[in-house]
C-alpha cells in the first residue's frame, strides 16, 4: 500500500492530541512506573559493561528514591526469585528434552533409512537375478 500523495502535516492539531493522550505531569510514579534518568556520568557507547552497569546503577538509585520503604525493592526481588524458577534448571530441562527428541527423531531416520537400503539392495539383487544368465553345471 503506497502513502498518500496529499498528506496534512498540522503540528496544533498534533500537539493538541498529543497533550490528550500524554500523562500529566503530577502524576505519582506508582502509576506511571516509568524512571527517567538525566545521564549523571559520561559513558562509552562501545562499552557494552560499563554502559549496562551505569544503566542499572543508575536506575536502582533511582527506583528506591520512588519507594517508600528501601527495603520494598528487596522484598520484590526475593519475591520473584521464589516465584521464576532457575534459569540454569529451565534450560537443562529443555536441553534434555530436545536432545532426547533428536535421539528419537534420529534413531526413526536410521530405521528409515536402513529400511530403504534393504528395499533397494532387495530389488537389485532379484533384478540381477532376473537378467543374469543362468548358469547349468
């Protein structure tokens, strides 16, 4: 579907529905759960650990200055640590199970396979029977 020739570009009426369906200003961080932060430290953007760190640093000092209670964000944490199960378990669990289905899968291919050799070397020898001359002794 190509654009339209004739598109109106009317920045009031834009801001005008942008101020509708963007939220006001006095509105308290728990409902919003959104943590702006004003970039305190210079950091490499070639840098992938050091950016992630000062990403996460920054925004946990952030998100505990939005808490009532400091010590909510470590019940949250602990909270979830009970509730998600081990990553290493899930994918040692996954791993299993793919790799016994690739044993099956693999093992019914070979049985295919094989099966088919059979059928092949069947027929060749019964058609070089067929075609050879016999032999009288």
């Amino acid at each position: 579907m190509e654009p339209s020739k004739n598109s109106i570009y009317n920045r009031e009426g834009l801001l005008d529905n942008l101020e509708d369906i963007s939220w006001p200003e006095d509105v308290e961080w728990l409902h919003k759960l959104s943590i702006d932060i004003h970039q305190e430290q210079e950091v490499n953007v070639n840098d992938d650990l050091n950016r992630e760190l000062a990403f996460y640093t920054q925004a946990f000092s952030k998100l505990t200055s939005h808490t009532d209670d400091e010590n909510e964000v470590a019940d949250v944490s602990r909270t979830f640590e009970k509730e998600v199960p081990d990553d290493n378990r899930v994918v040692c669990e996954d791993k299993n199970s793919s790799e016994e289905e690739g044993d099956r899968e693999g093992d019914e291919l070979r049985k295919r396979i094989e099966d088919f050799i059979d059928k092949v070397n069947r027929g060749w020898k019964a058609e070089r029977l067929r075609t050879s001359p016999s032999y009288v002794q």
